[in-house]
C-alpha cells in the first residue's frame, strides 16, 4: 500500500517523512538524523536545562579527589605489576589511525538512490538515473574532476532506479533494466553518447530485469545475467523476487541481443567480475534453497565466451548477496566482501573471501570492522582496495553506515579509511584519473524510518 504523502510544515513541500517524535511532516531539506530516526529541528535540539537543575546536577568535588587519587594509586600498581613480569605486556591491541582523507564535494542538482556513475574517457563522471522512494528519476549529471562540478546532461529517455551501466568501447554508456514507475521491471535499454549529451533508445532485453548484473565482454559485448522479473503470475519484481537463470548478449555494433545459455542457478543481486581470461564470474546473490525459500546462496560460477555458456565452480565460503567484488591488481584474484546472509538474507556480513581463478579456490581474508551490505568496492591505483558505506541490516532493520575501509593485498588485512559526511547505501563510486574516488548519492536508511533518497557527494584521497 502507498504511502500518502504529505506536505512539509517548514518548506512546503511534498513527503512521506515524519518525526519520530512529535509526528509532523518533515521533507529532506529540515529532516535531522539521530541514533533513533528522524526528527524534526525542533525535537532534534536537546532542550536547555535550567540553572538550578544544573547546580544540582553538579557532581562534588570530593568523590572526583577520591577518584583521581584511586586512579594514580591503580597505575602504580600496574606499572609495578608489569616491572616485576621484565616489562613484557604482551601484544596490546592498538587502533591505528585511518589511512586517507576524506572531502566533501559538491552536491548533485538532483537527489536520488540506487544510482549508476560512470568515468567517460575523457575523465568525466557520468550519474544517471536513480530513484527517490518508489519515484524512479531520468535526470543525469556530469561531474568534472579537475573542476569539482557537476553539470547538467541531456535525460534518460525512462525514469530508471535499480539500474545497470558500463562504458562500451566506442565511449557511449549502456544501461538497462531496473525498475520503473509502477515497480515494474524493466527491459528498455538506452545509449548515452558523451560527443551529443544525448539518449537514444536501443533494442530492448528479452525480460525485464531487477537486481541483474551486466559486464562487458573482452570482445566488445555486454553479458546480462539473472536478477528478478515478472512472474508468471503477474507479480512484479518490486512485490515478489522471483531469481531468473536467463542470460543474453548485447552487441553495440549492431544493437541487436543474442540468447545463450542459462546459468547453472537462478539468483538474483549477484555479482559479476570480468576476469582478464575473457570469463566472467558469477558469485553469491539470492536463488532458491531448501523447500524453494528464498536464501543467499554460496555458489558461483563462470560464463566462459568460448563455450557461450556457464560452468559450475568452487563454491563461497559463505554464502551472501547483495554484497561487494572487485577484481586485484595480480589479474588472477577476486575480492568478495560484505553483503547478506543467513536463512532468510536479511543478516549483513563481516566477513571476506579472495577467488583464484587459477586454482578455482576460494580462501578467507581478515573480516571488515563491522558488518555491512549494499556497500561499494573500488580498485585503488596502487591495488588496495576501499569500500565505502552499505548498512548494517538486522531482519528488517536497517542503519545506513558513513564508513570505510581500505584493504591492502600485501598483508591481507583491513584497516580504518576513516568517515563520509553522509551514511548511505545503495550508491555509486568511481575512481577518478588523479587517484581519489568519488562516492555520490545513495539512500539512508535508519530502524523505524523510510530510507531517504540523497544528494550528497564525497571525494577519498589515499
């Protein structure tokens, strides 16, 4: 059922946001985020206590003397303590401080989730697409890096949320599917051609599909596999998920697609990486489990170009969807991080895998600080790795994160990249040609509150 919207006291305008408070509409613009939900400005400022409640409030300084006093005795115990072991404290565990920095960058004219971001050859970013609540959007932008603009371009020819993007050879960028207005899954397909700023329409999939993945191919094509359609039922992909194991071609040459062969397992939210072979792995999402239930699955597999099908491989070590995976710098290696699991994939991870596509074998890596889904993972210039925000996801309830962590291959370990302006998930990174990488948009999602569509725009330097 819809939610009614209602109109902003303070700005006037539309929304589906209220305090968790006092209940009156807020909109984006006056909505304040606090460790319970939103508020409005009113209720998110804490209320000044009076004076006399605050004499009172004031602890004696006697027990504060006893403290201190209690304080240096105990460290002068222990330093004698650990005199009379030689000094040998053992292996104290000690928080580094971050590694890299982090900026805020110009927000985007138009707010929006689920986005896609794209470098041009030219250097620039392209975002298209996205949604705000259920409300797909066509607006897209470009982001200059040398400048720290954004601009406006020309618009998609569908609203679009939930979307997928790659550059082509030629420099255009191909999306297709997502959902549209009615939550509908989509087949349509558009070009973007940076020489015009304009969209054109192209032939459309064989289904609609959400939650798909779409890699380009050593040879120029697109490989679109799974994700969720409509069911023969008539139920859409936005009220059922039903996983599909379909796959097909694109060829920009011709703008024609070509069926080929199912993947071994339906799923849905997987992920797709490029492997420098020309196969492309399939690993984790959501697919059918015991007695048909939906679960995350641990299987993976390979789309191999020159048998036009797909091979079964080694599985995860962990089953997970809706997770991260980047391809390293040694060509052969895949990292997997993050993403949902347990019976029902509603439980975010911590943990993390590296693939060998020599051997075909998974093996584990150092667990990120904290759980997360729905985050992004993106190839440093000097190989390591970061991943920025996602959410913390507990059956049903859900807490955008504004952190980041960077991997390093060499030591196979995790470490702090410190902390975004904005917590959000469900967004879209890309490594810019000086080195930083720039994360834009996403939703914010906190327990108790509708996730909210954002602007804000975040710039990492290493």
């Amino acid at each position: 059922m819809a939610t009614q919207a209602l109109k902003c006291q303070r700005h006037g305008e539309l929304t589906r946001l209220t305090c968790v408070d006092c209940g009156k509409p807020i909109c984006p613009k006056c909505a304040v985020r606090t460790e319970v939900g939103l508020k409005c400005e009113e209720d998110a400022t804490p209320a000044a206590i009076p004076e006399k409640a605050l004499a009172m409030m004031r602890p004696s300084r006697t027990p504060l003397y006893l403290g201190v006093g209690g304080a240096v005795l105990a460290a002068v115990l222990i330093v004698a303590l650990l005199a009379s072991k030689g000094g040998d404290s053992g292996s104290p565990t000690t928080t580094l401080p971050a590694v890299g920095t982090w900026r805020q960058a110009p927000d985007l004219a138009t707010i929006r989730g689920t986005t896609t971001a794209v470098v041009l050859k030219d250097g620039r970013v392209l975002v298209a697409g996205g949604g705000v609540g259920a409300i797909p959007i066509d607006a897209a932008e470009l982001f200059d890096s040398a400048s720290g603009t954004w601009k406006a371009t020309g618009t998609l020819k569908q609203g679009r949320r939930g979307h997928t993007a790659v550059l082509l050879n030629d420099g255009r960028v191909f999306v297709a599917g997502g959902r549209d207005a009615d939550g509908e899954p989509m087949s349509s397909t558009e070009l973007y051609d940076p020489a015009t700023g304009q969209w054109t329409t192209s032939a459309p999939m064989s289904i609609g599909r959400i939650g798909h993945s779409m890699s380009l191919l050593k040879d120029g094509r697109v490989l679109v596999a799974g994700g969720t359609s409509r069911g023969p039922s008539g139920a859409s992909g936005g009220q059922t998920i039903r996983p599909d194991a379909s796959a097909e071609i694109f060829d920009p040459k011709t703008s024609t697609w070509k069926a080929t062969a199912a993947m071994r397992t339906a799923r849905f939210e997987q992920t797709a990486t490029a492997l420098p072979d020309g196969k492309v792995l399939i690993a984790g999402g959501q697919g059918p489990g015991e007695g048909g239930k939906l679960s995350a699955l641990n299987s993976a597999e390979l789309y191999d170009p020159a048998a036009d099908g797909f091979v079964s491989t080694t599985n995860l070590g962990e089953a997970r969807t809706n997770h991260a995976a980047v391809l390293l710098n040694d060509g052969s290696s895949v990292l997997v991080v993050g993403g949902a699991g347990g019976p029902n994939a509603d439980v975010s991870l911590a943990t993390s895998e590296l693939f060998d596509s020599r051997s075909g074998s998974w093996s584990p890596v150092g667990p990120i600080s904290g759980t997360r889904t729905g985050e992004t993972a993106t190839l440093l210039a000097d190989g390591r790795v970061l991943i920025a925000g996602g959410e913390q996801a507990t059956k049903g309830q859900r807490r955008s994160l504004a952190t980041a962590e960077v991997y390093d291959p060499q030591t196979r370990e995790w470490r702090s990249a410190g902390t975004m302006q904005c917590p959000r998930s469900e967004q879209a990174a890309a490594l810019l040609g000086d080195g930083t990488v720039l994360v834009v948009a996403g939703d914010a999602a906190f327990p108790g509150q509708n996730p909210i569509a954002q602007g804000c725009a975040d710039r990492y330097q290493p």
